[in-house]
C-alpha cells in the first residue's frame, strides 16, 4: 500500500523487560516462536513472544555471519534455537517453533528442516498477492525433498504488521520491543 512506520515511532516503544536482568520473558508471553532469513553470508534471526490476543513481545535478534553453503553457520544457528529463556515467573521456555525462509538457499532449507521437523521447524515461501490469508498449510510434504513447506502471503502479512504497529496502547495486537543492542534503527 505503500504506508510505513517511522523508526522514531517505533523506538518510542522500546521497554525494559527486566531491570535486573534477572529474567528473559515478560508476564504475557505465552508461546516462543522463531523467523529466519537465510543470505548468501548470514542467517537473521528473531525469537518472538506471543500473548493473548495478538500481543507480541520481540525477545531476541541475532545474526550468524557466515557462508550458508557451510555448515557451521548451521550448527550455530541450531544451537541457537534450542535456547533457553527464563520467564518472569521463573519458568524455563524453549521456542515452540520456526519458520525459515527457504526462497534462498532452498535445498540447503529444506534440508536443515527435514532433519528437525520433530522441533517444529519449517521451511517458509514468501508469495505475493491479495485474498489469500496469511498462511497456507501444507496439505502433504514437498514431494521432492518431504519437507512441509508453508506459504506465506507477504502482502497480507505485510498489512497486518504495519497495522499492529500503529497500535499504540499496549494490549492485544499490540508490538513490544526491548531496550537492547541488537534492535537498531535498521
């Protein structure tokens, strides 16, 4: 639609989760979930909180710099999402699931996530367009490489990202971000 959202607006946002540090994961968050981009020399990475109603919490950023033809960009990576949050009530939390873009180095995707499909880890296509929904559910595995690939329709995802962070009162549908090094302008 071309709309966007200034940095400055979002920045205004950033909140401390823990004063003491003394812990990863607010009260409201649920469920940890994980989205990667995959280039020719990183993986990006962020683990998100989910709460009620569309409450989000971003919870960690991280980029792993290295050939992604390589494996041990990948082992990086795989470690990474075995992590370990502590919640504010104590509680450990592992992320439930990821989704990891596979329109760049697909076969090297699809294999990392057919190894790990037990983890919830899945191999995600970005397609343009209108009417869709936000995701399609893979009725039956790639028939090439067995892994279940979902699609995702950016533009509809892309709309109701740019609506939720023009929510302005925290509660449902709302986005957090943390006071944290890694969540920069870009």
């Amino acid at each position: 639609t071309g709309k966007s959202i200034s940095y400055k607006f979002i920045k205004k946002r950033k909140e401390p989760y823990s004063l003491d540090g003394s812990f990863d994961i607010p009260h409201g968050v649920y469920v940890l979930t994980a989205g990667a981009d995959v280039q020719d020399d990183r993986i990006e990475c962020e683990v998100l909180g989910h709460g009620i109603n569309g409450e989000t919490w971003s919870i960690e950023y991280k980029v792993f710099s290295g050939d992604t033809e390589q494996a041990q960009v990948w082992q990086e990576f795989d470690l990474f999402l075995m992590k370990q949050y502590r919640h504010q009530s104590g509680v450990l939390m592992n992320i439930s699931g990821a989704g990891i873009d596979s329109g760049h180095r697909s076969k090297i995707v699809y294999a990392f996530c057919r190894d790990r499909e037990y983890r919830r880890l899945f191999p995600v296509k970005g397609k343009g367009g209108w009417g869709q929904g936000n995701i399609k559910r893979p009725m039956h595995p790639h028939k090439d490489y067995g892994v279940w690939l979902i699609t995702v329709w950016v533009d509809e995802l892309k709309l109701s990202l740019y609506s939720r962070l023009r929510t302005e009162i925290p509660g449902p549908q709302y986005c957090h971000f943390p006071y944290s090094p890694e969540y920069t302008e870009e």
